[in-house]
C-alpha cells in the first residue's frame, strides 16, 4: 500500500472518529436536557399532590378566602396541564401563578393564628416550602443544560452534525417579567 493511500485512510478514519465523537456529545447534551426536564417534572407532580392537602386544611380554617384557594388550584391545574403537553413556556407561565397564589395563601395564613398552629398546615407548609427550593435549584440545572445544547448545536463543527441529524433547539424555563420586577414593599404592609 502506498503512503499516500495509507494517509488518506487514516484522514477518513480521524474524521469518521470525529464526527462520532461529536454526535455522541450532542446526543449526550441533549438527554442531559431530558434528564434535568424530568427532574423538574418529578418536584411538580409531588408538589401538584400536596396542594390540595394545604387547601383542604386551609379550608378548614379560611371559609371566606376562597378566591385566593380557588386561584392555588386553577394554576395547580395549568401547571399540570402544560407538563402533560411539555410546554416548557407554559409551565413557566402557570408556575409563576401558582407560586404568586402561594405567596397569597401563606401571607394570608398570617390571619389565622388556629391555621398557623395547625400541625398539617405547619407540615405542607414546610413540605411545599422545600419542594419550592428544589424546583428552583433542578430549574437552574435545566437551563444551564439547555444551554449547553443550543450552544453547542449552534457552533461549527457542531453544527454540521446537528444540523445533518435533526438536533433542535429547547426552551429554557424562564422567570416572567413580573417575578423580575422589584416588590413594592409599601403595598405588602398597607
């Protein structure tokens, strides 16, 4: 065999490898993605299960604050809704109601001193509370994963393979404009 032969089988090899490697970093990235989606998924269906305990005991206690009780629920809905059909967008949407009607009923808890004594209020509270913190730490591990993958499918020579393979960009989970916007103190007091 020629040398010339044998450095262009070697060429073609290095790049075959290549290009392996590439695409097994993509699919890599992308059930990272996946991955960090469902982590997500299991916190919201375990939160989506302990909200109506908190509103049947609330209930008990807040006979004339429906409203704010039938708002938690509708979002708990919309939530469930928008994961059911992976609508990252609107999970992002419906979450941020359901945790702004939260804020309502646990401020509006502060009104019931035999509510706030209630062991099982205390312990959905504190349950609800912790899922709350996981769903926002597994939410920043999902957009730093989802960046990743549109970063990388987006960058030569990833591109190529991505492009060829039908890789797709995702959708990062957002906080909407509201949730970024400063507190007005002076309402939260008056």
């Amino acid at each position: 065999m020629e040398i010339g032969s044998l450095i262009g089988l070697v060429a073609v090899a290095a790049s075959a490898f290549y290009g392996v490697a590439l695409y097994n970093g993509l699919v890599a990235l992308k059930h990272n993605a996946s991955k960090a989606w469902s982590n997500i998924d299991v916190l919201l269906k375990q939160r989506h299960d302990e909200l109506p305990k908190l509103v049947e005991v609330c209930k008990q206690y807040m006979g004339f604050e429906k409203d704010t009780l039938e708002r938690v629920i509708k979002a708990r809905s919309a939530v469930f809704s928008a994961c059911e059909n992976g609508d990252v967008t609107k999970v992002a949407s419906a979450d941020s109601q359901l945790r702004q009607g939260l804020g309502n009923l646990f401020a509006l808890a502060e009104n019931y001193p035999e509510l706030k004594a209630d062991a099982n209020f205390q312990h959905l509270r504190d349950r609800i509370s912790e899922l709350e913190n996981a769903i926002a730490d597994r939410r920043e591990f999902y957009n730093e994963s989802v960046n990743l993958n549109n970063v990388r499918i987006e960058q030569f020579p990833d591109l190529v393979i991505a492009r060829l393979c039908g890789f797709q960009p995702r959708a990062m989970l957002e906080f909407l404009q509201e949730e970024k916007r400063d507190v007005d103190l002076k309402s939260l007091f008056s």
